[in-house]
C-alpha cells in the first residue's frame, strides 16, 4: 500500500516513506561495526532467511545485505515467509535434504524447541559483539532463548498483547479508567457496553483452535498465577489447578458479551472486530492500532493500549509477550559464520534496528535501550498520534511479561512449541466454551494433554 494513503487519516507532519527515505541523514548510521565480524568472505550463493508474515524480517535481511555487499559480494540474504506452525516440519524436511536456511527468525515457543533439540548454533560470540549491556530495562538475555548456559537466540523484538480500549465508548459510559481495573472491572465494563450499545460487543478475544486463543488464554492462566509446567521440577505438569479453573471461569463469563463468531476467531478476526467497530476493547498486538490508522480513522483516535486488568487476588496484569528472536541452524549450514556476522552489524546499527520498528508500529518494540530511547524511533505518525500507548507497548508493558515460551519468566519451557503445535490450550478453552465442559474437567483434559507431551519428549530435559 501506498504510504501517502496508508497514513492519510493521521493528519501528522511525516510520512513513513519520509522517514525511511532520510534516516540515513537522520541518524548517520549505526555503531561501530564489530571487528570480530568486519572479516571479508568470498561465499557465494543465497542465505536463506526464513521470517514469519510481516514487514520487519524483510526489513533486517535488507540490513544483512547492506553486510554482505561490503563484506561479501558473493552472497545474497533473501528472505522466505513461512508460517509459525509450518516452521518445524519444514526445517526437519530442509535437514534430511541438506538445505536448511542460514538464519531464521520465529516466535518464541518454537525457538525454544529448536534449542533444547540441539539444532542451533550458540550465538554467545555475537551476543559479546552486539553488547551485553544493551537491552532494554526489564529484560534480559534468558527471556530470548537460553539453554543450558548458551545463548541461542539473539533478540529481534518483544512483542505483547495488551487491552485495547474504545476510549469514547468508556467514557460516555462512565466506566471508570482501565488502568485502574481488575477482572472483576472489565467483566463489567464489557457487560455494560454489550447491554448499552446495541450491535456492539463488549470484549473480543479468540476462542478458536489456533495459536492467538493460545496466546491470550496464557495471559490469564499466568495472570491468576497458574502455568502448565514447572521448571523448577523437571517441567512436571501443573496445569490441574484451580489457577486454571478460575481463567477458564473467567472466560466463560465474558463468552455472553463476545461476538458470536468468537468461538472461531483467531488473529485477524479479532483485528476486524475492533477496527470495523463490532467491539470496544479486545486483546490484541499493536497490529490493531496500525490497520486502525489506515482504514478507521475514528477507530484508531478513539482507542488506547493498557496493561491487561488485574487479578483480584494476585495482581498480577500478566501479558502474552514474544521474545522473538534471530537463530542460526547448526546442522548443513555452509553460511554460519556468515549468518552471525550478517546479524552482528544489522544489530549494531541503529538505523536498520528504527526502521524494523517503523515497519509495523507498534507491533514490534526495540530490545535495546539505545534505540528505545532514541528520538529517531519517535519520528513516526503513529507515535506522535499515541504516545501513551506505544509507549505501553514498548515499555510498560515490560514488567509484566510472560509467555508459554517462558512462563512468569522463570525458565525457557522445550515443551512450548509441541503446545502450541497441537493447540492444547485453545482446545482446552473450547472444551468450555464450545462443549460446555465445566472449568474443572477442561482443567483435567487439558494436563492429561500436556502430560502426553511430556512424556513423549522427557529426552529434552534428560
């Protein structure tokens, strides 16, 4: 899409095509490149980069090219979208044949799988050059991707879900400060606005068999103080607990004031519910505010980005955030050191590191404190449009990340990709909100599921 028409309703002085065209001016490039990877190599081909849909990994390849016509003129870094869950098939098929890609990039769950499975290259020598002090306050290298003592995944982005809010609707309403709420507050507010607001739903989430139901079932689980497996116990399975109870209770609640489609939604659903103005809040990643901004001009004014409410009890306001990051596969790569050197200078240069963000704002925040705190990062429509909400994402929303990557951030889980692989979660939600299960017997289903899992996989944490 056209930049000139994809922010034509934010009414602001730049445009991204602006931006892009002058950062070079604007910033004056990156760090200094680091030697370790500033060695020149007469390889030749295509390095592979697999990176899921969107516009930031084709943004970091042009960095790796940027590279390799300094340092390798022989090499090309193309890149290949592939689906999260076709992601590990595809790599197994790709290492029989001896073809694997040189660099992918992949959400968290599958990344921790890759690493405990003993098929990626230790990236602790790029992670010395790319500087250890970098990343932003509240994160650390762990949340991306270590295993054993290695560092195996280098940080692309974080990536959290939060409440997003119809601020025009909650205040004719009068329901208070979402910043404010618990649980019990946004069951509320949602009852309200479906009631009060005909042809309007009060809260959107997915419930269908997919990884976004996954995701954002995790977030309350987490928030109610449950996981599925405990790290400090050899991963045993602890998903049969009334922390489980109580989330799916919690969904069953809010089931009356969702759309009806709700059951079948997965992403994009729940974009659509929210930027076509079928509902007033929804969870969702920054996506949302970005296509808001191009089709939904009042849609996209009137919303604003919170921590997720409170559990009554716990406090916790737990998100479903993505440590995503960039992994290097072991086996059959001719182009690993390639590959980390390529990584090493988009990830020391500022420029590249903006313009990844710019891509798709605000779905993909900065993992380094330099770049978060840049004015270059700011200079762009929708942060000068919404500062209070980006900034949620980008950094508020740091303290209280959580994933089933690494649930409460207390230890990389191998298990998670199989997860998310067979949608144990969503199917649990579904047993609820679809076969009517009770709370307590989808609880039960569901560690028997993960239970499985485990055992066919024990090798991991053997």
């Amino acid at each position: 899409m056209d930049d000139d028409k994809r922010f034509k309703g934010l009414n602001l002085p730049i445009r991204r095509r602006s931006f892009l065209a002058g950062a070079g001016l604007l910033m004056g490039g990156g760090l200094s490149i680091p030697q370790a990877f500033a060695q020149q190599s007469d390889k030749t081909g295509t390095v592979r980069v697999w990176g899921e849909p969107g516009p930031y990994a084709g943004v970091a390849v042009q960095g790796m090219n940027e590279w390799a016509q300094k340092f390798a003129p022989g090499l090309t870094f193309e890149i290949e979208t592939i689906p999260w869950d076709g992601v590990y098939v595809k790599l197994m098929t790709d290492l029989a044949a001896r073809r694997p890609p040189g660099i992918i990039s992949v959400e968290s769950p599958i990344a921790m799988q890759l690493m405990a499975e003993g098929l990626l290259t230790p990236l602790d020598d790029v992670v010395d050059q790319v500087g250890r002090d970098r990343l932003v306050k509240g994160a650390e290298w762990n949340y991306w991707g270590n295993w054993k003592g290695e560092q195996f995944i280098l940080p692309a982005h974080h990536q959290p879900h939060l409440l997003l809010v119809r601020m025009d609707i909650i205040e004719e309403l009068g329901l208070g400060d979402p910043d404010t709420w618990d649980w019990n507050d946004l069951l509320n507010a949602a009852k309200v606005i479906t009631e009060k607001k005909p042809g309007m739903s009060g809260f959107c989430m997915a419930l269908g068999r997919n990884l976004c139901t996954d995701y954002h079932f995790a977030a309350l689980l987490h928030a109610a103080g449950g996981r599925m497996f405990d790290p400090q116990n050899k991963y045993e399975v602890v998903f049969d607990s009334p922390e489980t109870v109580e989330a799916l209770t919690f969904v069953q609640e809010l089931l009356p004031y969702m759309p009806k489609g709700a059951p079948e939604y997965s992403f994009l659903q729940v974009v659509d519910s929210h930027v076509t103005g079928n509902t007033a809040m929804s969870f969702y990643w920054g996506r949302t505010l970005g296509r808001a901004a191009e089709e939904a001009k009042d849609v996209f004014d009137a919303t604003e980005a919170f921590n997720h409410a409170r559990h009554p009890k716990t406090g916790r306001r737990s998100n479903w955030n993505d440590y995503q990051g960039w992994c290097v596969p072991a086996q059959n790569n001719p182009y690993v050191e390639e590959a980390k050197a390529a990584l090493a200078y988009y990830q020391t240069n500022k420029e590249w590191l903006v313009r990844y963000c710019h891509s798709l704002m605000p779905n993909v925040a900065p993992t380094y404190q330099d770049v978060l705190d840049s004015d270059e990062l700011k200079n762009h429509p929708i942060y000068e449009a919404k500062p209070r909400t980006v900034e949620t994402y980008f950094r508020g929303s740091l303290e209280h990340s959580s994933s089933t990557a690494n649930e409460h951030m207390a230890g990389s889980n191998p298990f998670a990709g199989f997860v998310h692989g067979n949608s144990i979660l969503a199917q649990t939600v579904q047993k609820v909100v679809i076969n009517g299960m009770s709370p307590a017997d989808a609880a039960k289903w569901g560690a028997g599921e993960l239970e499985s899992i485990r055992r066919e996989n024990i090798r991991l944490i053997d």
